[in-house]
C-alpha cells in the first residue's frame, strides 16, 4: 500500500482501521491519532491508551473505515 492510499482515507475524515502484515491492527479515530513521515515510508498512529506506534507503509495490508 502507498501513502497516499492512507492519506486518501484522510479527507474527508472518517474514522478507520489499519492493518499490518503482522495482524496489529489499530483504530484512527481522530486526524490528532496519525502522522506521515516527510519521507512518507512510516505512519505514527497513537492508540486509545496513549501508546505510539511507528508502522512502515510498506507492511501496510488494508484500511477499513469503521
């Protein structure tokens, strides 16, 4: 999957789930919840509970709006 696939779920906004080829999956529920790196090869996703996760784009499988 590209970046640009993840940002096209960006606008408009809808919440949605990412899905790595490892099986994590982690819910975006808000545009505070994700950041694109400048070199756009890695997403930083922030979950419910605060934890942050760096997920390269290249293990991206799927997004799914919710």
């Amino acid at each position: 999957m590209k970046i640009e696939d993840v940002k096209q779920q960006m606008n408009p906004f809808k919440p949605f789930t990412i899905y790595t080829s490892d099986g994590f999956q982690i819910d975006i529920l808000h545009t505070d919840y994700i950041l694109f790196s400048p070199k756009g090869n890695n997403i930083v996703a922030v979950d419910l509970n605060g934890g942050i996760h760096v997920i390269s784009v290249d293990h991206i499988v799927r997004t799914e709006y919710k």
